[in-house]
C-alpha cells in the first residue's frame, strides 16, 4: 500500500490520481487533515504531526511506500515561520522515524528551488552549489535534503526527491507560496479579470508544468535503485518565465487580458532565488527531459480552465 500525505494539495491531488492509475485505488491511501472535494478512493485525516496517528494508519493498511507531501509553502512559511518549521520538520521526522520503525522500504519527499540563496549561481545554477537559502521554507526544505540522505545511507531506506520548480496546474491550486501568481493569472485571465501581480515584471523564476512534475516524480521513483547517484534531492529543470513574459503568453490567446504590478514581501524571496537550473544529473541517471514549454503550457492552461469555468456554469444553472 502507498500512503500519500498531502493528499488534498497542489502536487497531492494529481499524484494521488496518477498512483491510483498505475498501482490501481485499493494500493493508494490519501490522507490529510482536509477532505476532499469528491472521495473517490480510500481517505484518513492525518495531521502529519500526530505521530501516534502516523503510526496506527501505517500499520492498519500494511503501507510499503510514502509520499509526503504534507508541508507549508515559502509565503506562508515567512508569515508563520515556527508553525512552518514545525510542520515541514517534525512532519518530517514522524515519517522518516515510522520508515525506520515500521519497515516502509520507499520514500518520495519532495524539495524546492527555495534551498538556493543570494550566493547561489543565479544562471543554470548546479546540482552541487551553495545552499544558503533565506525563507524558513527554503532553511527547512535544505534540512530535509540533508535528513532524506542521512536516513538513506544510514538506515538503508530508499528516499528519493527533487528540487521542484513552481508547478503550474488547472487541477487544483497551489497554496501560500511564492510561485503562485504564476496559476492565479490563469484564473483570472480567463474569467475576463485584470491581474495584478506580488511580483515585479522582471522576476524570472524556473516553473514546470504540472503533467511533467508529475512524470518527473514516476520516472525518478521507477528508476532503478543503482541510478540514483543524488539522495539529496535532484535539480529538476524545464522551462523559465517572468510575469511579463507569462502575461505575453495569455495575452496572445485573451488579447484584453491586463495586467498591473504591485511587489510584496514575496518579492525578497523570488529573488533569493535562481533564474534557471542545471538538471543534468536527473538527465543522465533516469533519463529526464521535460515536455511542456510556455506556449504549450499556456494554451493547456486556457483551454482546461475555460472547461473547468463552463463546467461549473453549467452546474450552476442547472442546481447541482
Ligand atoms: C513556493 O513558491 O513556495 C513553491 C516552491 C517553489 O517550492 N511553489
């Protein structure tokens, strides 16, 4: 059985599916501490600090692999830095602590271009290169590369991870985090809605579409274990944006789409961070190349929300 933590968020919603599509619904438990919108397959609530908890659902549904996605995003983490810290660490912990314990043999535990920091090589920055990053998300997500290694070389468990970029989706929304402007545009480009960004024009951050996220993840935990030359966590490159080239993009497509631009505290962090990544390690020892670029991604993004806009209309007039 494949516990998903996080089940209900950004990447948790779309995993969730694609694990329940390959491994098939009875191998794939979702928990989180919300329900779904539509249960489709099996759920628990789990609050990813309950220990006790972590360990009972563990042992009931006899679970082999975890992939813990429980865990609060940069912009959130700056407003609440200790419960940020306490989630994305001690939940850490309970799940590396229940593998050891509880024999799970499998971990996919994801982190994020927020590890790098002012010193690090802004361009084509490095798989190996200076992580000081500056948001508690970025500190804690560089902790847990170094504890996913640590629990691999000393415990023998298979953890596995990658440095996501911004995930882009129309499945479901990403939360608090600095990335984000990136899916909010979309939604209110296509409701007709001007957009005005936390982000300055200029602010060029790597993204990934979620369809290759996704793949990334199946294609580095598919991959045989002599391979996996990284047990940090693997620099994972696709495409890289500005919101003025993001706005370009959907304003081809929804030509009176407007835009306007007023920077918050999110700024500071974007720009602690890296315009663009070196992922040939992810290339060379499973086999990485990403598909979507930004044209591509935009047109998938329009069409899927204007489906999903109808859709609801459509509910709507009719009562449901
Ligand atoms: C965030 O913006 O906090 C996340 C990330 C880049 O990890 N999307």
């Amino acid at each position: 059985m494949i516990l998903v933590t996080g089940a209900n968020g950004q990447i948790g919603s779309v995993l969730t599916k694609t694990l329940r599509g390959i491994y098939g619904d009875a191998q794939v438990l979702a928990t989180d501490i919300r329900k779904p919108e539509t249960l489709e397959g099996s759920f628990e609530f789990l609050d990813i600090l309950d220990k006790k908890r972590l360990y009972e659902v563990i042992s009931q549904y006899k679970v082999t692999q975890i992939y813990h996605l429980a865990a609060i995003l940069s912009a959130t983490g700056e407003l609440r830095p200790k419960f940020a810290w306490q989630i994305n660490m001690d939940g850490l912990f309970n799940v590396l602590e229940a593998a050891k314990e509880l024999n799970i043999s499998k971990i996919f535990a994801p982190s994020s271009i927020a590890v790098f920091g002012n010193e690090t090589p802004r361009q084509n920055t490095p798989q190996h290169t200076i992580l000081h990053p500056t948001s508690v998300y970025g500190i804690s997500k560089a902790a847990l590369e170094n504890w996913c290694q640590y629990y691999t070389k000393k415990y023998n468990i298979d953890i596995r991870s990658l440095r996501f970029p911004g995930i882009i989706s129309h499945q479901s929304d990403p939360g608090g985090g600095t990335t984000d402007y990136a899916v909010d545009i979309f939604h209110y480009a296509v409701k007709g809605q001007d957009y005005e960004c936390f982000l300055r024009a200029d602010t060029r951050l790597p993204m990934i579409y979620m369809p290759d996220a996704i793949r990334a993840t199946m294609e580095l935990m598919h991959a045989p274990q002599e391979n996996i030359s990284i047990r940090t966590s693997y620099n994972l490159a696709s495409m890289s944006f500005t919101p003025e080239e993001i706005y370009s993009a959907i304003q081809k497509n929804i030509p009176d789409f407007k835009i306007s631009y007023k920077p918050d505290f999110r700024q500071a962090i974007a720009d602690s961070w890296t315009e663009s990544i070196d992922d040939t390690f992810a290339k060379n020892d499973w086999g990485w190349k990403s598909e979507f670029n930004i044209e591509d991604m935009t047109l998938d993004m329009i069409e899927n929300l204007k489906k999903k806009n109808k859709l609801k209309v459509d509910h709507e007039e009719l009562g449901v």
